[in-house]
C-alpha cells in the first residue's frame, strides 16, 4: 500500500508541476495568435512528455529505495527514526531527486 502512496503522490506532484505554467499559455496564445485548440494540445503534450519519463526515474529510486531500506533494517538503523513511514517517503522523495538530478548530469 505504501508504493501506492508513493506513486500517487509523485503523480499529483507532476499534475500540480504541469498545471503551475497555465497562466502562461493564455499569454503564449496572445502573443503567438495560438487558437484555444492549439492551446490545448500544447498543454497535452507537455504534460504527456513529463509524465512518462518521470515515471521510468521513479521506478529506478523505487528500487534504489527498497535496497537502502533493507540495509538500514539489517543495520537497524530505523531505531533511530522518528516516524519510520515519514522517514521513508522523504528518503524516496530525496533519492528520486537525485536519481534525475544524476540522469540530467550524465547526459
């Protein structure tokens, strides 16, 4: 259930990341002379780019995640976690980031 949490709150993060540029299209469509057709495909196919290539990173720190999460569980390390489930989502969170932030530099 916890990936479940996880991949919803990634997807609504994204949602809300496509959705913060809005306002700029009514003046794109001003500017440009964009219909509200065309308006709307520009919009569809950013977030229908986003979208998947996050996904492909989320599944990578998904299981970099579950390996750190073992080790520290072996080690246990989790005693010294407040809230273990908190602890985890921000781990996942930070280690997403640095998955792309890693995909952007070596590319």
């Amino acid at each position: 259930m916890r990936i479940f949490r996880n991949c919803a709150f990634a997807l609504f993060v994204l949602i809300v990341g496509t959705n913060l540029p809005s306002p700029l299209y009514a003046v794109y469509a001003h500017s440009f002379g964009f219909s509200p057709v065309v308006l709307t495909l520009i919009f569809a196919t950013y977030a229908g780019v986003l979208v998947p290539s996050l996904l492909l990173w989320i599944i990578v720190a998904y299981a970099l995640s579950a390996l750190l999460r073992r080790l520290m569980q072996r080690f246990d390390l989790y005693r010294l976690v407040w809230h273990r489930a908190l602890f985890d989502f921000a781990f996942f969170v930070c280690l997403l980031g640095g998955v792309v932030y890693l995909s952007e530099f070596l590319s």
